[in-house]
C-alpha cells in the first residue's frame, strides 16, 4: 500500500514537535491542523532524550498521548527515529562514541549529529530504540510511515572508524598489493606494508591521495547505508508500513543516493532553495527531478521544505507571497505526492528558532499561515494526480562517483565543480521546458532521445561503453569537457581522453588539456564564447562544428559532431550554451510537454496508469501566461485561458 492510499490523497503537514509545547497549544493546533487540511505529521525526530531519559529505561507516555491525539484529530504520523539527536547521557557514557574532525578534534555534545555513525556503542543504541518504537507503535493506526534518522550527513575520522575502513578495504581489495596498485602508493611513498598502516584520509601536509580519498566516500556511503538497514530491518520486524529516509541534495553530497533510492520504500528529501526568484524555481525543479530519478520514476515525498526559508550564504531570505503554494505545486509537478515542511510551529528556543514553519511566531493571523491554509485547500483538490508518474524524454547523467572524484585535492581547475555543471545542465533544459530525468551513466538509457554527460571526470569501463551503445542504438548525447578522464580507481586514462569506448562513439581524441584564467574568455569560430576550461582536440571521424580562433588552440575543434555523438571542449556562455541545447532538443525531436508557454512559465505532466493527464503550468513571471487551449483547471474548478502573474494552475487533460 502506497502512503497515498493510506492517506487517500497527497500528503501535507510537517514536522510537529509537541513536547515543545503545553497542552493549550495542543488544542489550539488540533484546530489549526484541521483547518489547514494537514493529513501526516512528523512526529519524534529529536525527542530521543525524552523517549529513553536514561539508558535501557523508555517513556512512551506523553507519545502515546501526541499519537492518539493526531489519530482522533485525523492526522497521520510519520514517526521518526530519533537518532540524529543522541541525549546527554548517551555521549557521557560513551566518550569514543562522540565524532572527530579531520584534524583530529574531537566534538563534544551540544547540537544535533554530534555522534560518530560507525561507534558500536552508537549503532546499538539507535538499533534498541528504533526497535523499541516498532514494538510499541508498529500497528498503532496512527502511524502511516516510518521515517529513520534524519539527513544523513555527518562524517567522522575517529579510530573506530579507521578500523572500520580498513575492513570495507579488505572486503573490496584482494590484499594490500590490490590496495596498493588502486590508490597509486608508489607515488610520494605511500606504499602500505600492513594494514594497520591504514587510515581515513585525515588532514595532511598537502594533498591527500585522491585514491584513498574516493574509496573513504564509498565506504561512509556504504556505512550509512547500513545504519540505514539496520534500523528499517528492525522496524519492519514489527510494522508494515512503509520506511524511508529524508534524503538531502545540498551542494555537497555524503551518500549514493541511488543506493539509497533502492533500498527505502519511498524515496523522501528535504529542500530548500539556494537563491530566490527564478532561481527558487530552477532549484526546485532540480531537486525534484534528482528525486523522482532516485526512486526510478516512483512517486516520492517531500519531506522538508522552509515556508518562508531561503538559505544563502551569509543570510535567510524570505519567499515572496505565493511561493509557499508555487513552490510546493513545483515538487508535485515533478512527481511529489506530498509537500511537508519544517516545521508545523515556530519554535520560541532553541538553535532553529527562526526557520521558518507553518505557524509563524506572528500565530495564525499571519501571512505565511494564511498561505499554508491556502496550499492545504489546493492540495485537497488534487488528490486525484496521487500516484501518478512522471515521464521524460531527455536525462541529465548523475554519478557520485563522478561528483567525489571532482571533489579532491591537485584538481587543473578549482573552477571544476559537480554540481553546478549537473544543475546548469539541467537548467538549459528546464529553461527549454523540457521535463528531465538524471539517470546513472551505466543505466539502461535506451528510453531517452537525448542525454547530456556534463561532468563525469570519472567514468567507469562499463560506462564508457553504454554511452557508446546509447549513440549506437540512435541516441543523442552531448559529452562536455573534462570528461571521462579517469577510471573507477581515479587513474587517468592513457593515449588520450575521454575512455577509449566513448572517444569511439565520438569521433574525437582529447590530446591536452588547458584551463583558462579567472577572467579569460574565448571567442569560438560561431560567434559563441568560452570560459573556464578548454582542450586540444584532435579529430578521429567526428566534424568540427565549431573552432577557437585565438592562441595555441586557433582553428583547432571546440565543438564537434560525430553522427549523433557531440563534444563540447569548452563551458558556453548562458546564450551559446542555450543555443546549443536547443539545437540539440530539435535533432532529438524532444518537445516540451505543453509547447507554446512563453519563458519563465513552467509545464510538466503527470500521467496515470489509466491513460489520464494533468499539466501543472507555473507562472513564475510577473505577466499573464496565455495557454495554447482553454483547459480545467482544478485549482478553481472551472475554465481557464491563462495563468496569471506568479500564479499556477493544474490542468486535466480531455
């Protein structure tokens, strides 16, 4: 059973932190809750100091009373584990237990995530409470989702970790020489003669080995997966009801979540915008389209969400009005079949006082509130998309692999970063409206028409070779530079770049790389220009579409095309970049669901089993967005021809 027919509809709530509250409060969110149409509450998430005060003794009392309150008031609960939190106690009794940084200091207690994920000591005591809870609440009727941990993130360099490494070492090498020949040691004499000579890659001198530096985010990944498993195992010994995770796309990244896409019942993540305006809304659709893609085109939740939260560098900015219900109708169009936030109430204390939640400090006669009313009743009259998926035509290709190795140390360019290639990647395509999917580089990709590689430095043999069978079965892909450079242990690749299978597929042989400076800029033969980055390349079937013209590098390739297997050697500007995706879109013969939106208005598709469709058009311009037909829409329930400024709409589709 899906958490939709357990709900019968979307889900909508957030997280609800009782215990910071007295019982006037309870009754007056009991009103507020039904008011707004909130159906799943996130209960538990840091109370583990007041659901086991010491160790080995629970107090399920004031639990009980918060379960069977939401129950009677008709919300469910998402009922966490409370192990991102351990209590006082915990880490008094178990001093090793508590995280060191890579220079050696350990933490002491006095916020959240302050635990080391590999200390037994840790790993038993969020076993014996995730355990306890599943007895306690495993069939209770309130409980319609279990949800583990929170955000893993916190890594460790403690010596209980360095043992653990060296035995995930063990397990995926055949002995030291095995180890010794992957990390390249015979550089800088590194060469191990015995295991214990190995550690974490703690703070060095200079750089540390990129090798040893990529195997240590496997191994966290592989490790966090497991603390994962084992309280979703321990859970499920007492509960049907489905386990996830809130899962964070930030702009770093601990885990594979493609792993763990496969492992939780739901694919759950927490996001919250880097930037305001249109770039709320890009990020959005970012995070939204990483998520559906995670959980191989599910349904997914959106677990967290600010509702006047944008986090910046140095401040939080507000939303303007009509983002909260923007935002929210932004994740549902990219296959959300709930919006959540942190959290239901302000809280008046505490180290997250002024994130913003559902209840505002202000209280109910407040904007935000009024908004949340406002997305509850939406919401309520679009239960009918539950369950249904999104589908794409084109995909942007997502490794975490490829995302550390861009990570490490002695890098050419420091300009070369993962993410912002992966996003600007699907923003060309976002800004075409075309709905994109991220998919894995040794994924099956034959679905696609087109697919973009825009920062995969390391690329795998198997995924060198089903790119080149993608080109081969009549995709179109577009490899861009800095790519495929190295293998799956970090060793460059020898008689030129990318890997012999997609130089193949593409026609071209990369003799040399040249970065450029902070300010440099070049003009290409097409009236384009390129910055960051550019290279040498030599033609090997492929034709020339566009050249330098300027330096050592005048009349040599920047852009080449080989059938329907293109290269990119150089980071576009905005309009030349645009122009080539659209390009590449017209040879793909890939539309945007609902053609004719002028830009800035956004359309995806949602498409059910039975052959039904909804468009979810956003307008995120500050003019009326005229449709290509009159259409419903279920938003206002009646006939509508154009979208309003900043406004949105839900269409069913005859």
């Amino acid at each position: 059973m899906t958490l939709a027919d357990r709900l019968g509809g979307l889900a909508f709530g957030g997280d609800y932190n009782p215990e910071q509250w007295d019982e006037a409060v309870w009754r007056e969110d009991d009103e507020l809750m039904r008011r707004a149409g909130v159906n799943l509450a996130t209960v538990g998430v840091f109370s583990w100091a007041l659901l086991e005060p010491a160790e080995g003794e629970y107090d399920f009392a004031w639990l009980d009373d918060q379960l069977d309150r939401l129950h009677a008031n008709g919300v469910a609960v998402d009922l966490a584990t409370p192990t991102a939190s351990p209590p006082p106690w915990f880490t008094l009794a178990h001093p090793d237990a508590l995280p060191v940084t890579a220079d050696g200091t350990r933490l002491v207690h006095g916020s959240r995530d302050t635990y080391c994920l590999v200390a037994p000591a840790y790993r038993d005591a969020a076993r014996r409470i995730a355990t306890a809870l599943a007895e306690r609440y495993g069939n209770h009727p309130a409980v319609a989702l279990w949800h583990v941990h929170n955000e893993y993130l916190t890594l460790c360099w403690c010596d209980q970790v360095a043992a653990a490494f060296r035995n995930w070492l063990r397990r995926r090498y055949d002995g030291l020489d095995a180890l010794n020949e992957a990390w390249g040691t015979a550089f800088w004499s590194q060469h191990y003669t015995a295991w214990d000579q190995v550690l974490p890659p703690r703070a060095t001198q200079w750089h540390k080995n990129p090798g040893q530096a990529l195997d240590f985010r496997r191994f966290w990944s592989d490790e966090a997966l497991a603390a994962y498993r084992e309280q979703r195992d321990a859970i499920r010994g007492h509960s049907d009801r489905l386990v996830t995770t809130n899962l964070m796309v930030p702009a770093y990244q601990n885990l594979d979540l493609w792993a763990f896409g496969r492992e939780v019942d739901v694919v759950a993540i927490d996001h919250y915008p880097s930037g305001p305006g249109i770039d709320a809304a890009a990020d959005t659709a970012f995070g939204g389209d990483r998520a559906r893609s995670f959980g191989g085109g599910r349904p997914w939740l959106l677990m967290e969400q600010g509702t006047n939260t944008v986090y910046t560098a140095d401040r939080i900015l507000a939303k303007e009005p009509g983002e909260i219900l923007r935002h929210s109708l932004g994740h549902l169009a990219h296959g959300a079949d709930g919006t959540l936030f942190f959290q239901w109430r302000q809280s008046r204390a505490g180290a997250e006082q002024w994130h913003s939640a559902m209840v505002p400090h202000a209280g109910p006669d407040s904007r935000i509130h009024r908004e949340v009313v406002a997305l509850g009743s939406a919401l309520g009259r679009l239960g009918e998309l539950a369950g249904s998926t999104v589908r794409a035509h084109a995909a942007v290709l997502h490794d975490s692999d490829a995302w550390w190795s861009m990570d490490g140390d002695g890098l050419p360019s420091a300009d070369l970063d993962y993410r912002s290639a992966l996003a600007r990647a699907h923003r060309a395509l976002w800004n075409a409206g075309v709905t994109t999917d991220f998919a894995h580089p040794e994924h099956d990709l034959s679905r696609y028409r087109l697919v973009l590689a825009p920062a995969l430095f390391l690329l795998s043999d198997a995924g060198a070779a089903n790119l080149r069978r993608f080109v081969a079965g009549g995709g179109t892909l577009l490899v861009q530079y800095a790519n495929g450079v190295v293998d799956d242990r970090l060793h460059a690749r020898l008689g030129g770049y990318p890997a012999a299978p997609l130089r193949e597929a593409l026609g071209i042989r990369v003799e040399e790389h040249r970065p450029l400076a902070r300010d440099e800029r070049l003009v290409l033969s097409d009236g384009t220009h390129g910055d960051c980055w550019s290279e040498s390349v030599r033609l090997h079937g492929a034709e020339a579409v566009a050249a330098y013209t300027t330096g050592m590098l005048a009349g040599s390739p920047a852009l080449t095309r080989h059938g329907r297997g293109w290269y990119l050697s150089t980071r576009l500007d905005d309009a030349g970049y645009a122009a080539l995706i659209a390009r590449l879109l017209a040879a793909a013969s890939v539309e945007p669901d609902l053609p004719g939106l002028p830009p800035g208005v956004e359309a995806v598709t949602r498409h059910a089993e039975d052959g039904r469709r909804w468009h979810i058009v956003l307008n995120h311009t500050a003019e009326p967005a005229r449709l290509p037909a009159s259409a419903h829409d279920l938003l206002t329930a009646g006939a509508i021809h154009e979208v309003r400024p900043g406004g949105c709409a839900v269409l069913r589709s005859p």
